[in-house]
C-alpha cells in the first residue's frame, strides 16, 4: 500500500511535468520570434520523461534489491544469536522472522530472537521506504526543473522523445525474446533431467502412461510408466473435435457479418458473440459435466450407442463453443480488410455475392484466416479445465471420441499439484511433456506459415 501511494506521487509529478512543460513552450512560442523546433506535446512528454522515468526506475530497484538487503541483515543478525544452527535451520528461522514481521504463518511458536528479529525487520523497512520516498521524489523534482530549463526555441524535443520510445520498444523486444528463451531453456534442462531417468524412445514411443513411482525405497508404489502416446492422441482428439465444431460456425458467422449482415446487426451481434470469449473457462466444464455430457450419454442410449460419462466429445464440442469467437472476430476483421475495389472487379465480371466470396474475398483474406485458426487451435490445445471436467484423467489409447481420454495439459496440471520432489521421473515428466507440446506447436505453426506465405504470393 506504501509503495502504491509512492507510485501515485510520481504519476501525479509526471502528469504535472507534462502540464508545465507544455506551457513552458507555449509561453516561449509567445515570447519568441524564434519558431520552435517541435509541436507543444513533444516539450511536455520531454519533461514528463525526465521527470518520471529516473525516479520510477530507482523506485524499481529499490523495490527489487530491498528483500535481499533485508534478508541478509537479519541473517547476519541470527547468526549472532544462534551460531549452532544448521543452514537449513537458519534459512527456516529467517522464513519464521519474514512471515511474523508481514503477518504470516508460523512453524513454531515466535520465541525472544524471532520477536527481536521481527522488529529489526520492520524497522528496517519502514526506514527504507522512507529513504527510497526521499530519494525518488527528490529525483523527480530535481529532473523536473532542470528539464524545464533546458526548454528552448533549439531544444530538439520530438527528437529525444522519440529516441526515449526507441529504447523502450527495443527494451521490451528483448524481454519478450529473453522471457521466450528463458522458458525454452528451462524446458530443455529439466527435460534432459528427466531422459536421465527415462529412456527417451520409451517416452517418445510408449502406449502406456502411468505416471505413479515410489519417491523412496521403503514405500509401496509402481515403477512408473511414461509412454507419451496417449495424452497426444487425447490432446489430438479433442483438438480435433473442437475445430470440427469452432472453424464452420467461426468461419460462417464471420462470411455472414462480413457480407450480409447489415450494420445494425453487425453492431449487435459481433459483441454477442465475442462474448464467449470472456465466460471463464470452469463455468464451460460445469456445462460441459452437467449438460453436455449428460445430453450425449442420454441420446447414446436412446440409440444404443455406449458413451462414457466422461467423454471426448463432450469436451471437445464445448470447446469448440468456446473458441468460436476466436475465428470468427479475427477472420471478420481480416475479410472485411479486403480492398473493396477486389469485389467491385469481381461484380464486374458478372460474378455472383456466393461466387465473389468464395472466388475472390475467401482466396485474399485467406492468410489471416489460417492465422486465426492457428491461434484458435492453439487455444484448443493448452485448454486445461474442460478436459478435466468434462474428459476425466483417464489416459487411454483410442480414437473413438464418445470414450474417455486426457490432454498434455491436463497431465502436467496433475503432476504439478501440491508439494512435488523435482528429482522424480514423476515430476520431471511434466517439463518433458511440455517440452514436446511445445516442439509440436512450433511444427505446426512453420507448416501453416509455409501454406499461408504460397497463397499469400498468389494474391499480392
């Protein structure tokens, strides 16, 4: 909360940089005969910048750095009082002091050295959001007069406006691209710990996924199976039901609202239906478990067809509900990017509104549309709470959709629930799942990029 109202002070400085930084500018221009060498805004983001981003910037490091400052002062502080103890033992004392100094949970009562340890440890943070309070505010004022005196018919605002945003948008790039390897290389490593333990072709290869080991020589437990099989052919399975459903309607509704719909019921009907894309995906597995699946059991009777209480269709056709407005948003927009002269052409050949579509808008558009499909099966496929509600856990090898099965994702959540030991093939296992989900994404997502850039020569 402390840190909060600090953040506010200096949104509230940085706003009031921008004010005075502009009628400074405004005021020259009047005073001036001299032109200035930029438009009014860029001399109030020019002072804005200076006086808000060094101070938020030491606010962030203070931030950052302040927990380890912390926690190494009140070790050094125990290691006074309690020399005898282990570095786990320390490492759990300073838990016990952190948690009863923020008003956590204990795992003991709080003794003479915890109480000391704990008003140590408030004291030095209050004195530290005093500190870094004076410092970031004084940062922002002093930033803030000097870039108002730098303000000047010469002053090349835009230009250090703009270098600032350069910066900013390369920053972000490279977090982006570090954040991407930085999970792609924790994948790998844990992956490589789990082949260590698990043959890698009896992963790759296996039909049997039984994921259940002993953590320890005296218990009772299975030695684990980890064939991969299954879950994919689950996770295809689903993903395929799902796009049976998503990309005729997704696809239809977005030709309709595109071609035919006029615009009152465009305005209507595209945020109705966007609505779907924002209904939390556990109340789609309640309707899954308690309607759809049910529906399906019922009608299988009815005909004399079996069908599991848990099934893949049912999974699958409410997902597909779910990701309906995934295509058809993305593929209206992109349709309704067509240049109109492309249909005005095709009128003019005699061409039908069905054969323009089919011949001419469909063909043009038909990047986009892959793209749409891609993001929407790749939505399908790390979809996790309607499989377990709707599918079951069951990891079973089959490719008829009224049985039970179970996704990638699904399995992952399960091996990741409650306190693991990552030094099981158990646990492990879960990185190399998602490692090879990841790996299959990406060859999907290079085949459609080679299938839309063939089309996409045809039409440019």
């Amino acid at each position: 909360m402390e840190q909060l109202a600090l953040f506010f002070a200096l949104l509230f400085l940085t706003v009031l940089g921008f004010i005075l930084g502009k009628g400074r500018a405004v005021a020259l221009s009047g005073q001036s005969d001299q032109p200035l060498h930029s438009r009014l805004p860029y001399y109030g983001l020019y002072t804005a910048i200076w006086c808000g981003l060094p101070s938020l910037l030491i606010m962030a490091g203070w931030m950052i750095f302040e927990p380890q400052i912390a926690e190494i002062l009140v070790k050094s502080q125990l290691k006074e009082a309690n020399a005898s103890l282990s570095a786990d033992q320390l490492t759990l004392f300073i838990n016990d002091v952190i948690n009863f100094a923020s008003g956590g949970i204990l795992t003991r009562d709080p003794d003479a050295s915890i109480l000391k340890a704990a008003e140590s440890y408030q004291l030095f943070k209050q004195i530290s959001y005093f500190a870094m309070a004076v410092v970031a505010i004084s940062v922002s004022l002093a930033t803030l007069f000097g870039s108002l005196k730098k303000i000047n018919p010469n002053l090349r605002a835009r230009n250090q406006v703009e270098k600032v945003i350069s910066v900013v948008m390369m920053i972000s790039s490279l977090i982006a691209i570090l954040t991407t390897l930085g999970i792609v290389l924790s994948l790998i490593f844990e992956t490589l710990r789990f082949f260590e333990k698990i043959p890698f072709f009896d992963f790759i290869l296996g039909t049997h996924w039984s994921p259940q080991t002993a953590l320890r020589s005296d218990q009772v437990g299975g030695s684990g199976s980890f064939g991969a099989i299954p879950l994919f052919a689950g996770t295809m399975l689903i993903t395929f039901i799902c796009m049976v459903v998503a990309i005729p309607v997704g696809l239809m509704s977005a030709i309709y609202m595109s071609e035919y719909a006029g615009k009152k019921f465009r305005a209507f009907a595209k945020p109705v239906l966007e609505i779907l894309a924002g209904i939390p995906t556990v109340v789609y597995g309640f309707f899954a478990a308690l309607t759809v699946a049910p529906f399906f059991r019922n009608t299988g009777t009815l005909i004399g067809l079996d069908v599991s209480s848990e099934s893949a269709l049912a999974a699958g056709a409410v997902m597909g509900i779910m990701i309906i407005p995934f295509i058809s948003s993305l593929s209206d927009d992109v349709m309704n990017s067509v240049p109109q002269s492309l249909r005005d052409a095709s009128y003019a050949m005699g061409a039908t509104k069905s054969e323009t579509i089919t011949k001419v808008i469909i063909p043009a558009a038909l990047p986009g549309i892959v793209g749409a499909i891609l993001l929407a099966m790749s939505r399908a496929i790390g979809e996790t709470m309607i499989v377990v509600m709707a599918a079951g856990l069951a990891a079973n090898l089959t490719a008829n959709p009224l049985e039970a099965v179970t996704t990638v994702t699904v399995q992952i959540v399960t091996l990741l629930v409650g306190d693991q030991e990552f030094d099981s093939a158990k646990t492990l296992a879960a990185f190399a799942l998602g490692l090879l989900l990841f790996v299959v994404t990406l060859v999907m997502n290079v085949v459609a990029l080679k299938v839309v850039r063939k089309y996409r020569e045809k039409y440019d």
